[in-house]
C-alpha cells in the first residue's frame, strides 16, 4: 500500500467540498422572514377565502364589510370584548396600526373581481 492511501485525498477533496459548500449555503439561505402586509393578509385569505372573498356562507368576506366596523371588530377580539372561537386568538400582538393597514388592504380590494371562477 502506498502512503497516504488514495481514500486520504478523497476524505480532504470531501471536507474541502462540504464545509465549503456549508458556507455557501449559509449566504444563499439567510432570506427575509419578516412578515409583510401582503403576507399577513395572505393567512387571513386562507379562511376568509381568495382576495378576502368568500365563498362559503360560513365564513364573511373582508371586502365588503365598513372600514370603521372593521376595524372595530378586530380590535374587539383582540381585546375579547367581540365573541369569537378563531378571531379571539388570532388577533394578539396586532397594533392598531397592524389593523388599520389590514382594513385598508381588504378595502382597497373591488368585491366585483371575484378570484373564483
Ligand atoms: C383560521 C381561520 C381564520 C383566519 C386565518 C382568519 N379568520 Fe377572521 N374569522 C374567522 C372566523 C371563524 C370568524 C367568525 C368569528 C369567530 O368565531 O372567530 C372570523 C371573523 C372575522 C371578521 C368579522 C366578520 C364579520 O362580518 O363579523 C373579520 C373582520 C375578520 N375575521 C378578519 C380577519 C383578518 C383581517 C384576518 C387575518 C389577519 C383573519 N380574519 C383571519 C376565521 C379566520
């Protein structure tokens, strides 16, 4: 057997390779979590359906309902003054400003534009 054996140029090519292409990863894979107004407005969509139009009887749309009522309704869970099973919950840690921004998001939507085809 020759010295070093061949498998040790393998074992140092294999550790050069990893932990370099570790540290690649490391620059490639630090994205942006921080929640945006779309993305927050994306989970709401999730029940109350596409654009905040809904399609089950259910559940209401977000589009229609009056900026103001909307606005107080939110605050309302999050404070638990509103009755609710989901919204209670879903609503801690949301500003005001947070709910502001979410009724103007929903307002701005045209209800005629249904994404259900
Ligand atoms: C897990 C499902 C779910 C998600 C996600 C959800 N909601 Fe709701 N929403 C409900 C339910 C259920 C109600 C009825 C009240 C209750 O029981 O909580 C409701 C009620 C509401 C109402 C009152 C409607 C009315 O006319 O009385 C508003 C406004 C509202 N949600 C806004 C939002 C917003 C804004 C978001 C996103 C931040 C959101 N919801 C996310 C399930 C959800």
């Amino acid at each position: 057997m020759t010295f070093p054996p061949p498998i040790f140029f393998f074992l140092l090519l294999a550790t050069w390779f990893f932990s370099a292409s570790h540290v690649f990863c490391a620059d490639t894979v630090t994205e942006d979590k921080t929640p945006t107004l779309e993305s927050i407005a994306r989970n709401c969509m999730a029940c109350h359906g596409g654009r905040g139009i809904s399609r089950s009887p259910l559940i209401s749309s977000l589009v229609n309902i009056d900026k103001e009522r909307f606005i107080a309704l939110l605050q309302g869970y999050r404070d638990g003054t509103t009755p609710a099973t989901v919204m209670n919950r879903l609503m801690q840690g949301f500003s005001d400003d947070d709910i502001r921004a979410l009724a103007d998001y929903f307002q701005a939507i045209d209800p005629e534009v249904s994404p259900h085809k």
